[in-house]
C-alpha cells in the first residue's frame, strides 16, 4: 500500500514535469517577466484521477533556489479552498533531510496534510476531508537536494546537510517563490512540517527576520511556526530520547539506567562513546541515525529570543505514542523556562474521549499532545491534527469540550 503511494508521487512527478511548458532545468531567469510566464506554466488544470469539482487552484514546478550550482527546489501549491483565497494565510510546508519517509514534504501531502489522500490501489485520488486548504493556501516545498524531486548540477550537494546552507536556499526559493506568485508576498506566512522541522523551523524564521531587517528586502510576514513531534535540542534529547520507550516498555529498566548513567554528557564528542557503550552492554541497534543531522543550530533558544521575541507564535505538538520524542518535546520546552499562560487541560474533537493535553506559555507557545498516534499525527488522527493546524493558525483555544 505504502510502495503503490510512493509510485504514485512519481507519476505524478513526471506529470506535473510532462504538463509544464517549461523544462525542468530551466526554472526561470529571475525577471518579472519570465516569472509570470512561468506562474502560467507551473498552473495545474488537474491532476492524474482527480476527483471533480475541486473548488481550488494548483500549481507545480521547479524554482532555483541558489544558482551556482543551478540548486533547484520541487514545489506543489494549493490555494485556499475559498473564494477569496488570498484572504487565508499562506502555510510553507518543508521537507527535510532525513532517513524515515516523513522527510518529503510531497509524501506528507498525498498522506496527510493536502486535499487529497491516495486510495489504496495508488491511482485513484480520494479528497481529503482534513486538508489544511480548508483554512489556508499551502506550498510543499520538496527541499534540500536529495529529499524528493529536487536537483542540483552539483552531485555533492545530496550529501549536503548544513542547516545554515539549507535555511538559506529554502529562504532564497521563498523570495523567488513570492516574486512567481506576487500576490502572496504580504500574506501572514506560517512554517510547517515534522521531525527535523524542529532544527529547520525556528532555524529559517530566525534567518527569515534577520533578511527581514536587511535593506533591499521585501519583508516576509512570519507569523508561526507549526511542529510536529520535532527534533529540537541534541543533547537534551539525546540524554533522555530512552524515557519514553522506557515508559513504554519498550526496552528494559537496564537499558534507561545504563544510558541515563553513560549518556549524561554534555561534549557532542562523548555521545559516541556513550551510544557504544549501551549498545554493546545491551546488543541493541537503534535507529540513532538521525543524530548526524544535528549540528550548529539551537532551535530552543532561536523559539525564545529570537522568533517569539519578534511575536512569531509556535506550535509544538507529539503524539503520545513516539517513542522517541515525546518526553524530549516536554523536556525542552521545560528547560525553555517559559511562564505558564493556560494550564495543562485535555482538549476534544468531536469523540467522547479526549483527543490530547494543551498547555500555553506567554510570548505564544503552544504545546499540546495527540492521543491515539505515535509519529505519524495527521496519518493516524486526521482530524485532530486538522483542529490542532486550524486553530494555531486562526489563533483561538483548542476546544475544551466535546463538540458536535
Ligand atoms: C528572462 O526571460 C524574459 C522572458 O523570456 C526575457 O524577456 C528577458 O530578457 C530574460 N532576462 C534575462 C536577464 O535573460
Ligand atoms: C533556564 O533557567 C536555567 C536556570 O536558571 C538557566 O541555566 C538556563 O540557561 C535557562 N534557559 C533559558 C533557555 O533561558
Ligand atoms: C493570539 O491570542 C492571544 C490570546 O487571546 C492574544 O494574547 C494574542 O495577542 C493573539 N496573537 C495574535 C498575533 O493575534
């Protein structure tokens, strides 16, 4: 099922690059002129089995994001689902470097976050009662290199995995992106996405405000910051990512004190010996994988002093069955020492059981827990994650009853 999804992508892929007038290497020469050509181009009459009557605009195509070695994001946009779509926010949904397939931000879509989701037999294309169009435009953006369909001239770049140099070409493909659809560029602008967003997300609304502030540049209007189960602080996370499969019976009272005992280091060089020393006490391999990604960034202290400061608002949302990031995501926010602006409460969908636990802090950080889902948030509850983007973005209280 998920093989016939993941072939899916790529005959939608190479339809999207068929339909275009433009081929995919040339992403367009940076005048006005040419962008408004290739707005035209990159528009979408409809895709591959779509269903009818879909009341809302598509666009794909290519766009560079740094030219010297011609870097070349993918994107998929949809505009608000409305007849004035220019009146919702503009949500920028990104992909990530990353070994599970929740990387791709194209993957996300057709699984979760957009209009349609893919039927099992992976053609038919089946609407998306939760899409995130319902209350916003969304631009997928498949980025870096070597994270879905994005390209570049120069093969080394796949292996590319500085943050700074991947803030920076994501936030060079916004501004082109904004110079191809012009009447975005004052759109109240939202970054989402999953897992190493929690590195990218605070890392390019901190960078986003520091060109904001530069001369010559158009401003964008950076609101938010949506998270989910994200990946925010090496080393705390690192010294308590097996409490939550400990509370979870996933390993044994052994494993969690060896680590706790081996691994309360704050040296990035001792985190190996650490990682060694309990995999071979215990002959375990754990996906620790993802631990080479991390570097420089300090998504925690970008939140506080940088992009709440500047009243950009932040989501952080986990469901309660990732075994590897809950309790980090509560640890981190903790040692963020924020003051408590609405307590701890259970939030509702429209079941009789609680859909998760809420807690706000001042300067606009919002965490909250989704019951009934590990990782995959918006594959497993939908619908909660719907309620959870919905009213982060509109900014009003999860709900606090039962609701009908
Ligand atoms: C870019 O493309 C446009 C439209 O095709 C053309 O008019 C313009 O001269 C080109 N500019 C450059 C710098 O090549
Ligand atoms: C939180 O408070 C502790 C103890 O006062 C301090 O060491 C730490 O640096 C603070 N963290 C932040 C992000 O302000
Ligand atoms: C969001 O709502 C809170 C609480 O009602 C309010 O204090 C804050 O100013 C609002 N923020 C924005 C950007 O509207």
């Amino acid at each position: 099922m998920e093989e016939a999804k993941a072939l899916f992508l790529f005959f939608f892929f190479f339809f999207i690059v068929a339909a275009s007038s433009l081929p995919a290497n040339s992403a367009g020469n940076g005048s006005d002129a040419s962008d408004v050509l290739a707005k035209d181009a990159d528009f979408i009459d409809e895709l591959p089995n779509q269903p009818e009557s879909t009341d809302f605009r598509q666009y794909s195509g290519y766009l560079v994001a740094e030219p010297v070695s011609n870097r070349r994001f993918f994107y998929y946009f949809v505009e608000a689902e409305d007849i004035r779509p220019l009146s919702k926010p503009l949500i920028i949904y990104i992909g990530a470097p990353s070994v599970d397939n929740l990387a791709s931000a194209l993957l996300s879509c057709f699984q979760q976050v957009g209009p349609y989701t893919v039927g099992d037999d992976g053609q038919t294309l089946i609407p998306n009662p939760f899409s995130w169009n319902k209350f916003a435009n969304i631009l997928f953006i498949e980025g870096p290199v070597g994270v879905g369909f994005s390209l570049s001239d120069n093969d080394q770049d796949i292996y590319e995995t500085q943050e700074y140099w991947i803030i920076s070409d994501m936030y060079h493909f916004i501004v082109r992106w904004m110079k191809r659809f012009p009447e975005h560029k004052n759109n109240d602008v939202y970054i989402a996405g999953q897992s190493y967003i929690g590195v990218l997300g605070p890392g390019l609304a901190t960078y986003i405000l520091y060109m904001n502030s530069r001369p010559d540049n158009t401003p964008i209007s950076i609101r938010g910051i949506l998270m989910g189960n994200p990946k925010m602080d090496r080393d705390l996370e690192f010294i308590t990512r097996f409490e939550s499969k400990f509370r979870m019976n996933i390993i044994s009272e052994e494993i969690v004190a060896d680590h706790r005992k081996l691994c309360d280091v704050k040296k990035p060089e001792d985190f190996l010996i650490c990682w060694k020393a309990v995999a071979e006490s215990q002959r375990l391999v754990l996906a620790l994988d993802d631990n080479n990604v991390y570097s420089k960034f300090c998504p925690n202290i970008d939140i506080k002093s940088a992009a709440m400061a500047k009243g950009v608002r932040v989501l952080i949302y986990s469901g309660v069955q990732d075994d590897e990031n809950v309790i980090p995501n509560m640890i981190v926010i903790k040692s963020m020492n924020l003051t408590i602006s609405s307590e701890w409460r259970p939030w509702f969908d429209n079941k009789v059981e609680v859909a998760g636990f809420v807690e706000s802090y001042v300067g606009g950080l919002t965490y909250a827990t989704v019951r009934a889902t590990g990782i995959k948030v918006m594959i497993d509850q939908p619908e909660r994650g719907f309620i959870l983007a919905k009213s982060f973005i509109t900014n009003s209280s999860l709900p606090f009853t039962k609701f009908v």
